[in-house]
C-alpha cells in the first residue's frame, strides 16, 4: 500500500511539475505577445500624434495666412 501511494505520489508531483512548466512557457508567450500588442499601440499612437501636429500646424499657418490677408 505505501509503495502504490509513494508512485502516486511521485506521479501526481511530476504532473503538477509539468503543469507548472506549461504554465510559465503560456505566460512568456503571452507576455511577449503583450509587449508586441503594446509596441504597435505605441507606434500607431506616435503615428496619430505625427498627424495630429501637422494638420494643427496646417490650420494655424491657415488661420494666419487668412487672418493676413484681410487686414
């Protein structure tokens, strides 16, 4: 009877160890996947922001040019 409850014992000790392997491997893949998302998030956001102070830009010059034009 020990012998049967020391394999079982072993057996379910290299399962949990298993799980616990596959777990970590399923958090570093989502981790780096995470970082990824977050990388392309902040270079889309850089992108908008390039746009955004261009045309600010363009409509000030605009406003300007107009606000010239009639005096």
């Amino acid at each position: 009877m020990n012998e049967v409850l020391e394999n079982l014992a072993f057996t379910t000790n290299i399962i949990c160890t298993g799980a616990i392997i596959a777990c970590y491997i399923k958090t570093i893949k989502n981790e780096r996947r995470r970082s990824k998302l977050l990388d392309e998030l902040k270079k889309e956001r850089e992108e908008q922001e390039a746009t955004y102070k261009k045309w600010k830009e363009i409509v000030q010059n605009d406003i300007i040019a107009r606000g010239q034009g009639t005096d």
